[in-house]
C-alpha cells in the first residue's frame, strides 16, 4: 500500500512539474533588502565589505549611484614615505538602480561607504532624500569612513555619536555629531566605523543592528 501511495503521488508531481501553468507556487520568503549609496571614488574594501557581509547575513543588496554605468572604485593604502594615504583604481561595481530611480520604500537599511565619493554625491538632491528617508524612518544606517559626510551635511548627525576617519573628526563635530573613537559605534539606528581596518569588528555590529531592526521582536 505504502509503494503504490509513493508511486501515485510521483506520478502526480510529474505531471504537475510537467506543466508550468500547474506548478504549484511557492510562498516566497520576504528577504530584508539595503540601499548601498555610492558614486565613483569610493573606497573599494569600504565597499566590497559591507556589500557581501550584508549578503552573507541573508539580506539581499542594490547598489546605487548618479547613473548605471559601472562605479569606479579606488584602493586607498597607507604608505610610509606619504603625509596622506595613496589612491590607486580599483575593481569596477555594477550598479543596480540610479538614485533619480530609487524607491525608497522597498529598502529596509541604508549603507553609506568612504572614500572620496561621498565628498560629490552629497550635493545631488536625490542622495538627499534617500539618506533623510532613512533618518526620518529610524531605520538602520551604516556609515563607513568618510561615508558621515553625507548625513552631517544634510544636519542629520547632530546630537548623534558617530566614527568617522579621524581627520574629519572636525567636520562631524561641527555639524553636531559626537564622534567616538572606536571600530564598531553603535548610536540606535546607526552604526559606524573608520574606515576599512575596523572591518572585523564593524561588520558584527552593523549586522547586529540590521538584524534586530528585521526581528519579530522589533516588528
């Protein structure tokens, strides 16, 4: 009884399998999704980290910039016989959705990596009202390096503790922010780093972060 149970019920999902009109469809599962916010010059490990720790984490990820052409990213180093760090070019970063583009409401978390990009992208409208979304939302904001330039323009940094790469530690303060020196500073919402060798430590807390803002307990 129990073989000619197995063999009917084979029989039938081949037959639905056979016809895609009677597949039956499966529920699929909502997957928490970032908004990755960059343009040309950003730094390639603040970057590339987040965008596949993010990933690791079971969060799908866009990336966005000014336009769909590929982002050129750069590498910066720190070299003995420099005053500042070397940039080299880096890989190039698909993108997947222009900023003019981005419906905001689909994102469950912002992602701001360093670099120089952030210096230009701030002055775009449509980074604006991305980045003041997420504020106004409390939803949770990663910011990496020089990535709390774009905030603290926009005044959204003040009465928040934030890292930064210390020699903007001046920039954030003016803007209102308290600035903390440490790899992994968690202030509600927002999460932040120095710049790329807090990466172990940052990684854990911005998915701390992320994760409890897609918890039940949090819903």
């Amino acid at each position: 009884m129990t073989g000619e149970r197995g063999r009917a019920m084979l029989t039938r999902s081949d037959q639905i399998g056979s016809d895609p009109t009677t597949r039956p469809r499966r529920e699929e599962k909502q997957v928490p999704r970032a908004l990755l916010l960059t343009g040309d010059a950003a730094e390639e490990l603040d970057t590339m980290y987040p965008y596949y720790r993010v990933q690791e984490g079971g969060w799908d990820v866009d990336v966005s910039s000014r336009t769909m052409r590929d982002v050129q990213l750069v590498i910066h180093e720190f070299d003995p016989n420099s005053d500042a760090y070397v940039e080299k070019d880096g890989r190039k970063l698909p993108v997947d959705v222009p900023w003019a583009d981005v419906d905001v409401e689909r994102y469950d978390a912002l992602i701001i990596p360093g670099g120089r990009a952030p210096e230009w992208i701030r002055v775009d409208a449509d980074v604006r009202r991305i980045t003041e979304h997420f504020f106004a939302r409390n939803l949770p904001i990663a910011l990496v390096c020089h990535g709390a330039q774009v905030p603290a323009v926009y005044g959204l940094l003040k009465g928040r503790k934030t890292a930064c790469f210390p020699p903007i530690t001046g920039d954030m303060e003016n803007a209102g922010a308290t600035v903390i020196d440490a790899p992994d500073v968690i202030d509600g919402n927002l999460v932040s780093c120095r710049g790329w060798p807090d990466m172990p430590q940052f990684g854990r807390a911005m998915m701390e972060v992320f994760s409890k803002s897609v918890s039940p307990a949090s819903a």
